[in-house]
C-alpha cells in the first residue's frame, strides 16, 4: 500500500478492486502520531480505474482534499 503524511495525517491509498475488475478509490487518515483506529473514505463519484496504481494516486488525492475542506469526521 502506498502512503503518504500530508499535514498532520498518514495517508494510506487502499483501492478496491470491483466486481468489473476494475479499482475504485479509498483512502485511510490517521492522525499522525496517534494510536486510533483509521478512519476510511470511500470515493462516491463512480469513478473507477483499470490500474491499481492509478486508483492509488487518486486515493491520496482524496485524502488531501478531505484535509484541505476540513472533512474528516
């Protein structure tokens, strides 16, 4: 899994492969430093990708922008 600190956070891209066998976006965000449970986001745009490694990048992206709009809860 790729991850990445963003801020105060550790992302971490975990694509799910479909039923179509194509790779939908989610991302775990963890506080960094803390000891919590992630919390997962799932990407509700239907979009999805036929490489694992480019649902990945897009994962992180989630995770950014959720940070940014200040999202998280």
């Amino acid at each position: 899994m790729i991850s990445d600190k963003y801020r105060e956070y550790t992302l971490t891209a975990c694509p799910r492969k479909t039923r179509q066998g194509r790779w939908s976006v989610a991302v775990e965000i963890r506080r960094t430093g803390e000891n919590t449970k992630p919390s997962t986001f799932f990407a509700e745009d239907g979009i999805s990708y036929i490489l694992e490694e480019e649902a990945a990048k897009e994962c992180l992206n989630l995770g950014r922008n959720l940070i940014n709009r200040n999202q998280l809860s």
